[in-house]
C-alpha cells in the first residue's frame, strides 16, 4: 500500500543521561532518557532546525512511517516533509517525547533505580520547563545551539512559548498554535474530573497497577472528559447530531447515540496505548504551567520572549480561548515583539491543529519562508 | 434565626395513583405516588395556578422552609413567596418533583411492588412527556384543568415547553428559561462522562446497592462534570482564577486548586442527597428529550403551542446555547405564537437562572402583569 508520505519508515531513536537532572521542584531525576526522531539533514552552520513539540498525549513520532508499525503514520505527517510546510528538504526536524510520557522518555512507568521497580507515584511532579530542559539536553547531545523554529500545538505550544520565554537567545522563530502560557480554571475542571475518574478506580491502587489490572475504566473516563474539550459544539452538531447509535431504541436504558458511541470507542482505545499514571503527571504539569512563576508577573514573563513569533488559534477553541492569545498578543506588541497573530475560523475546537491543515499550512509556510529568507537558511 | 422568607413552613405533601400509568414507553407504571408542595390559595374560578418545574436534581420544595429541616429554603425562594415575583398572594403555586426522581416520586429507588424489592435497573426509562403526564395526574386530584402559567429553568424548561405542547389548551403562559427542545450532542456528551462515572463505579453493581455500599465516587465523579456545564469560562475565571487550595504546593502530586476542592466539595455532597440510579434515569430523560417525537418535526410539534410563551436565556450559558432558543423563537414567530424572548446578560452561565434574580424577577415579573392584567387574575 503506497502512501502519502514524502519521509518513509523512520526509527525512534533514545538518549540516556546519566546525570543529575535538576527538575524546578528542586528534585533530580535520574537517568533521563529521551525518545526522538529527526527528519532531514543539519546542515553545515546548524542553523536549519526546526523543533517540533507534541500535544498531550503526543509522540517523538511526528512524520514518517513508524519503523514498529508500517501503517502508523506520525502525528502531524501532513506537515512535516519534503515538499511540506515543515520541509524536510530546509530544514532539520526534532521531535522528543516529552518527560513524564510513555512513549520512549523517563516517566511514572520508567524504573526506579533506587528501588528496581517502577517510579509510579514515587516520579517526581515535573513542569513543562522541565520539559524544555530535557530537550535542551537532547539538542545538546546533537551538538545544536540554536533553533531556527519551535513549534506545536496545544501543550506543544506551552512548550514552544516555555522554550521561547526560558531559552530567548537560542530561538529565532516561534509558532504557537492554539495554546497559552496557563491553562483557565475550566480546563482545570476537567483534569479534575480525569484526575478523580482515574485515581477513583479500584485497579488504579495508588498508582501500582503495574503488571497488574491496569485502571482502563477510569482513563477511558478520563479520555472521554477531556475529548469533549478536544471539539466543539459545532463539530459535536456536525459530527454526530442526535442521532441514535445502530438499531437502538431510546426507550432502552442502555441504548446510546453516536456521540456516547464515539467517545467510549475512543475513551477505550486510548487505554491500550496510554499509561494511566503518565496521564496525571502530564495533566499535573498542564495545570501547573504557568509563565509567570519565576518571573514576577506574565508580562514580565513575556517581556523575556525575543524570537519572531506567530500565534495562531482556532475560532471555535473552547480550552484555550481567544482572549487568552489577545492577552498574550497584547504584551508581546506592547514590548515590541515581532509578533504575528493569525486566527483560523474552524469548526473544529481545539482539535483544528490536527485536522486544519489546508490554512494552518498557508499561515506557518509563509511565516516560515519570511524568516528563512531574512535568514538565507 | 430569622429567614427572608414570607411563606414559612411548608410540608411536602405526596398523592400515590394506583390505576396504570401508560409511559411514552409502552410500558406501565403503578402505582404512581407524585411528591408536590402548594404556596398561596387557589381562587374561585381555579385560574390563578401557576405550576414550577424543577431542574435535574431538584425537588418539590421550591419555596417556603422545609418542615423535614427548617434551615432548608426551596430552591427557588428568591422568586417565589408573598410580594415576591411568583407571588403567593396571587397565585396558588405548585411544584412537583418529577417521576423518576428521588423526592418523594416513583423513581429506581422506589419499591417494585412486583417484587417487594427496589425497583433499580427493573424502574423503566421515563421521558420529559411521562413527568408532565404524571403533574397532569396531580393536577386532575387537586381539581385543576388550567395553568395560568408553567414555568421553569434547565429541565424545568423542558418541562414547561413539553407542557405547552402536549397539552396546548391548558396552558395559557408559559416562561422557558436556560432551556430547549432537545439537548445538544456536546450536552449528551457530559452525559456520557456521567453515565460511565457512575455504571463504571464497582459498587453501583447493576444498580443493585440499595442497603449496601453506595456508588459514591461515581456519583461524585458524574456530578462534577455535570458541575462544569452549569457554570461558565467567565465564572470560573471569576470564582477561582488559578487559586491553589490552602498551603499546596505545586509540585505535590496531590495538590489541588480551588477549583478542584469546589468540585470535590460538591461532588461528594452531592452523593448523600442524591440517588445514582436516579442520576441516571433523569439524565437518560433528559438525552431522549425531542420535541419532534410523535409530531413529524420540531417545527410540527413547535406550532401546537398556543400559550403566550416567555423565553429566556442567559449569555454564557453553553448548555443551551442560543443558537437553540433563536430556533424555536423563529418558529414561534412564524406561525405567529404569541412569543416574547430575553436575553439576560450574566457570566454566571448556566446556573444564572438560578442566581440572576434581578434580572429574572424583573422580566418574570413584567411577564406575568401583562397575562394576567389580560385575564384579570
């Protein structure tokens, strides 16, 4: 089967630190492994890359075909490669799963080597900086110094902006797509209800559920409040409607529409790739992000970022709202940042970043090229 | 301790019918025992009536203090009392708590006279239309063949409307707040977070935990996001900001913010007032809620109403969007129905109908002067 893939079967590959890494709770981890991929060459002045962040529940896996599983495409594959918006032929492309995953990097399912078996709840609380400065390591490891462009979307883009704000000399671009630099009190809301649908659950057991009946209730519950935030009321109109799921009736206690369907198949699909305790320590670090701490203020935060940056949110995003980019829009001009501030009318919600690529593209390949041509990369 | 209340203390009173009560269902339900409490007198010509409906979880004591707990005001005793908007000074006021529920009426956790057991998953799923078939029955034993108003907020909304349509020539005004026709599939998916909480609960056990451990978690868990849905972006942003809970810290794992503690705190309050299979019963009602049913389409069913209709919704309420109240107010207006429709601006979202009594006074109260300066009541 061909596909529509510019970059082939690409392998993950892992970096293991072996010294103390200091997280901003003031504990050390260690080791830290980081899982990645890369795309494309570095080229000869190391000034082509381009570091791409994942959402949530995201991957290192970003383009390509997986090397584990031929017909797994990356995450965000419509972008990145040659010929794409994110072109592999440019540029240098990173992805790194974040701290605290599940998918190749240290977190709650990593062995403890002070005890031989699993961290669960014994992995310490880890922020989005921290993070960032896991990926520092990695590209320290990969000798690069600078970054021609961060980007991502969602938690991705907390973490563009985090490496924006804590890295300012070393990040010449920046596009952050539908995120900001704290979550609003609603979002907290419905972590809270993730947070309490997985620790509720029996098999849960404080978080040693290794080798054992995995809490898949609970993170499915979880999975289902947080796909809600995922949409919107107009791609729940559009997408599901009222309509009742096959043969029902309504009159059964048990019947359901399309739209209870769709989120139990994927609240339950999400349990047989996602480990329930990674879900709350990266929950935990959404909740916990926040721009301003370190700084005094968030202006004072913002006021650090110096790389050309491109905002970019989606009109129908309920987790992170528009006034949230404006605040942020606002500031930046303010200390006359070279900001951009692009937002795309989709129906999508907060998903859009993954689905909206027909206007995503336009917005960041035209960004990307003005900076590149400023910067003959 | 004296109480801004000018009704005093009111008992609920209960009415049990013994002949079959057909359900939308097909199926029948007997005996029928309806719970209600009634504030002010019934005139001579029995046209000065005005019939509440409550929402989701409330009971028939709306106004008034409870005679079971004297420090328990109704749940809308800001409208309703002598001099107050639903005066009782003019009005004979009832209000009833709805079939299925856990307040007096026949719900699950009623006794299945088949079996001398709860009734549980045995109760059979109930409709909109059956909880206003069953106030109709209360209304026939009190004497009473029209309502000088319904009215109602959320899925008393529901009701109110389901009663100017199934019973048209009743109802001569009707007031539908932070209400509609039908659910949106984003409110059905709230739902389905509820529904999973709870059925995914160990000790909900089919339904079967009467005298037995209770399905608190689930219930708490369904609760709280049922919580986010009656508030808004605007009032959580209000309410909490980004407050952490007293003394956290943010890197503990088991730290929490206040709006975590606000949901905690009232999710599990909630479980010791409150029936899970209830919950479920009354949610599943509130899913298969579509005025269409039985009338072709919702504009079929929408011309059947005959009352001088008030419609009423609140700015930030995302439940009931009001995109869903301009529908029906268009149709309204169509076929010429006496219709008015007022926007109250508010942050409070959903819950404002039950918070925003200035502004709800006022225009309720502008309403009802206008009817009943018609009527002379």
């Amino acid at each position: 089967m061909e596909k529509e893939n510019s970059i082939g079967i690409v392998k993950t590959e892992s970096v293991t630190f072996k010294d103390e890494f200091f997280l901003e709770s003031g504990r050390i981890l260690s080791p830290v492994t980081i899982a990645y991929e890369t795309y494309g060459t570095l080229n000869d002045n190391k000034d082509n890359v381009i570091l791409v962040c994942h959402a949530l529940t995201g991957s290192a896996h970003a383009a390509g075909l997986s090397s584990a599983n031929e017909n797994s495409a990356g995450w965000w594959d419509a972008m990145i490669g040659a010929g794409k918006t994110i072109d592999t032929d440019k540029y240098f492309v990173i992805c790194s799963n974040i701290l605290g995953s599940c998918y190749g990097s240290t977190g709650p399912s990593s062995i403890d080597p002070y005890t031989g078996s699993r961290y669960a709840l014994k992995f310490p609380v880890v922020t989005i900086r921290d993070m960032v400065k896991a990926q520092k390591k990695l590209l320290n490891y990969l000798n690069i110094e600078k970054l021609f462009c961060v980007i991502g979307g969602s938690m991705g883009g907390m973490q563009s902006l985090e490496w924006a704000i804590t890295f300012p000399e070393m990040v010449e671009n920046a596009v952050i797509i539908s995120a900001a630099g704290r979550i609003t009190p609603m979002a907290m809301a419905f972590n809270t209800v993730a947070r309490y649908a997985i620790t509720k659950d029996p098999n849960w057991n404080e978080g040693n559920y290794y080798g054992k009946t995995t809490p898949k209730d609970g993170l499915a519950i979880a999975r289902m409040a947080g796909h809600i935030t995922y949409l919107s009321d107009a791609s729940f109109n559009a997408k599901f409607g009222r309509r009742l799921g096959y043969q029902d009736s309504i009159f059964d206690f048990s019947s359901s529409y399309e739209v209870e369907n769709y989120l139990k198949y994927n609240g339950y699909k999400f349990t047989e790739r996602f480990d329930a305790n990674s879900y709350l320590y990266i929950l935990k670090a959404m909740d916990i992000f926040d721009l301003s701490y370190g700084y005094g203020s968030y202006e004072d935060a913002l006021k650090r970022l110096k790389a050309n940056t491109l905002l970019i949110d989606f009109t129908t995003d309920f987790l992170f709202p528009a006034y949230q980019m404006d605040e942020m829009y606002d500031i930046m001009k303010k200390y006359d940042n070279k900001v951009e501030r692009v937002t795309i009318d989709s129906d999508y919600g907060h998903d859009a970043f993954l689905l909206e690529f027909d206007d995503l593209s336009a917005v960041t390949f035209s960004f990307l090229e003005k900076a590149r041509r400023k910067k003959y990369v």
